[in-house]
C-alpha cells in the first residue's frame, strides 16, 4: 500500500525542483501532487498536479464499512428473531443495503469536508505556502525524502505519514 508524504515550500520553483529531485529518486510522476492556495493553484498549478480538496473518497469507503457492518448485524438479528422468517440471504440484502446507504451518506459528508492534507496544513497553505505531496512505498518515499532534502533549499517535510487510500 502507497503512504503519503508532504513537503512544504515556499514558491513555486522550490516546488518544481522539489518534484524533480522526487522523479530522480524514483517516484512516478502520477505519485506527485501539489497543494496550494485557491489564487496560486488557479494561476500557477495545471490541473493534471492538483489534489482533490474533498475527502469524499476516504469517507464514502469508511461509510461503505461501517454501513455495511451495521445492516449486517441488523440482518442476522432479524434472522434470529423468528416471527419475522427473514433468512440469511435477506441478511445479505440488508448487510449490502446498509453499504450502500452508508456510502451515500458518508460521501455526502466527506464531500463537504477538506481533505486531511488541507485541514492540518491549512495555515501553511494560508500563508502561500505549497506543499507537494508525494505518494510511494516506504522504501522508495524514504529514498525520495534524502533526495529532495539534499538538492532542494527551501523544502521542508512535514509531519504527515498517513495511507494513501484514507488520506
């Protein structure tokens, strides 16, 4: 499973040669990602680099879990509560029905929510900083950390270390 790093920096060519010094330690270029302020992202970030500011996918995922959990065990009640005559493929149904209820409304939610790079780092985004966010393996993110602290002044890491599917 990809973590997920981020460093900040104060401009944009900091941020440029921060991405460079990452794709020559070896991270693919689909793995790198810029967070900015909406003025900076508008003018200066094309749209291939920037992070979704929603945490709509990781919420819509938890919703799907936990929603499917909770039908399920609504179902398997109703199975043992006899007079209903409900039978284990409608506990099923009802395991299903509740992931997909909980996706829908955890998506709803989450869509409202900045995603967890922004609402930790929001100050540094306000002040103009931006941040590149760098997914990999452990092995290869650690080779990339050396990397971008060697041949970039300026880039700082920060304290981020999160899955990439959940961040």
């Amino acid at each position: 499973m990809k973590t997920r790093h981020v460093f900040s920096t104060p401009d944009l060519a900091t941020a440029q040669a921060t991405m460079d010094a990452a794709r020559q330690a070896g991270v693919d270029d689909n793995d790198i990602l810029l967070i900015a302020r909406s003025d900076i992202e508008l003018e200066s970030i094309p749209n291939e680099r920037k992070e979704a500011d929603t945490d709509l996918m990781p919420a819509a995922l938890r919703g799907a879990g936990y929603g499917g959990a909770a039908g399920l065990l609504a179902g398997l009640v109703a199975v043992v509560v006899t007079p209903i005559g409900l039978t284990i493929a409608g506990a099923a149904a009802a395991a299903a029905a509740g992931a997909m209820v909980g996706c829908w409304a955890s998506a709803l939610m989450g869509s409202a929510l900045p995603d967890p790079i922004r609402r930790k780092f929001d100050e540094q985004i306000r002040q103009g900083r931006i941040l590149v966010v760098i997914d990999g393996d452990r092995e290869l993110l650690t080779q990339a950390e050396a990397s971008v602290l060697a041949r970039t002044a300026g880039a700082e890491l920060l304290p981020f270390d999160a899955p990439k599917a959940l961040a």
